[in-house]
C-alpha cells in the first residue's frame, strides 16, 4: 500500500488555502468594503489554516481507525494454448491496475523469454511452476498481488500454488476444439497433431482439467470484455470486500 508523504501533505494544504483564501478575499471586501482589510484577513486565515491542515493530516495518517488492509492476492488463469487466458488477463490487469495497490502481471511467454531453457516434459512444467510459486510468494511477502496466466496443466501444481499463496483465486478459460482452432494463426495445433511439436498441451501432453475453479469462463460464448468484468466482480465481492472503489 501507499502511504501519504509529508510533502504531499503540505501541497494539498497550500493548494486548498490558496483556493479558501481567495473566497475569504471575496467575502470579507464584499461586507467590508476594504481591499486591504480583506487581503490581510486572507493572508492571516491562510498561514494558521495551513498549519491546523497539516497537523490534521499527519494526526490521521497515524490514527488506524477506518483503515483496512487490501489483503495480496494472486489471479491464476489455466487452460489450453488460445484458450483466451493471456489476452483476458491483460485486460483484467489493465482495468485493476488503475487502482491504488500494487499489482503486478506475469505471463509464461515472459518468463520463457528470460529463463528459454525451461522443457516442457511433465518434471520440466512442474519445477518451473514452483519457481513461479516462489515468485508469487515472494511478492505478496511485500503486499503484491498478481495476475497469472500459465497454462499449468497439471492438478498437482495448481493445489500446490493454491496451499502455498494467499487468496488463490483459479479462473479455468476454456474453448471447443473448433474455436482453438480457429484461433490458430499459426498451426501450432497442426504441427502437434503431426508430431512436428512434443509434449504439445491438448495434443501430445495431458491438459488436467480443474477440479474446483473458483471462476469458469467459456471463451466460446463470453467476450473478453464479459470475462474480465466476471472475474473483477468476483474480487470486489470475495477479496476487496468493498475495501476500494473497483
């Protein structure tokens, strides 16, 4: 979370006086008549009224009273290649990111680009995606939340990530055969099914459905724009509780 600096405290102050000192001005030449007497009302009214905000402001920031805290959480989206995760995650970080807490956004493509010597054998997907865990963990140590999208196959690694990190919220994105298709610009479905492509998720390697997905979408019948709004209503209402204005 972010916590108000003295300097800023003090800017809002002189940018609030410098607003009630001019209708002070107004106010008093208006009854009285006298430029000067008005300036030197406004000027007096402005010095201790800075000071009496500044105190105030800085008392509050001290007084725990009405705070609560936004509780990390990680948005962990799974399902098979064109699936629709990657692009409705995007969306739900861009529309949450806009809010005051930290949140951060990890995609696989990312972190096969900095790590490219990661297999793609069963052992291979389970120890990256411990390493993912431990990353998750690790920023939301630091009050982090994150939104993930992996295709993390595999049941064994989504409960870990589930026991091991807080407010795991699993959100399933799912999509015929006909529609992943469709979507494959590039024939990666294709080139599995010839066995151009090994341990091809969907294909040559096992997609392990979720046993119990907090959010299910169905890409074949909900836009990413419905997706995303599902899924940042079921945070407000289940993690945020009302906590920010989402």
């Amino acid at each position: 979370m972010f916590i108000e600096s003295k300097s800023r405290s003090v800017v809002k102050a002189i940018s609030w006086r410098l607003f009630a000192t001019t209708t002070t001005i107004i106010i008093v030449f208006i009854f009285f008549g006298r430029l000067d007497l008005a300036i030197a009302a406004g000027i007096f009214e402005s010095i201790s009224k800075i000071l009496i905000y500044f105190v105030h402001e800085r008392a509050w920031t001290k007084i725990k009273f009405g705070k609560k805290r936004i509780e990390p959480f990680v948005i962990w989206f799974t399902g098979v290649p064109l699936s629709g995760k990657t692009t409705i995650a995007d969306l739900v970080y861009k529309n949450m990111s806009k809010y005051s807490f930290p949140l951060e956004r990890i995609d696989s493509k990312d972190i096969r680009e900095v790590i490219p010597e990661i297999g793609y054998t069963r052992p291979d997907r389970v120890r990256h995606l411990k390493r993912i865990e431990h990353l998750i963990k690790t920023l939301q140590k630091n009050s982090i939340s994150v939104v993930s999208s992996f295709i993390s196959p595999y049941v064994e690694s989504r409960q870990s990530l589930r026991k091991n990190t807080d407010n795991y919220i699993e959100v399933y994105v799912k999509a015929s055969d006909e529609t992943l298709r469709a979507r494959d610009s590039k024939g990666v479905y294709a080139k599995a099914e010839r066995g151009e492509i090994v341990n091809f998720t969907g294909v040559s390697d096992v997609y392990e459905e979720p046993l119990d997905p907090e959010i299910i979408i169905d890409t074949d019948i909900m836009s990413v724009e419905e997706a995303a709004d599902v899924i940042i209503k079921y945070i407000r209402k289940n993690v945020l509780k009302g906590v920010i204005g989402l």
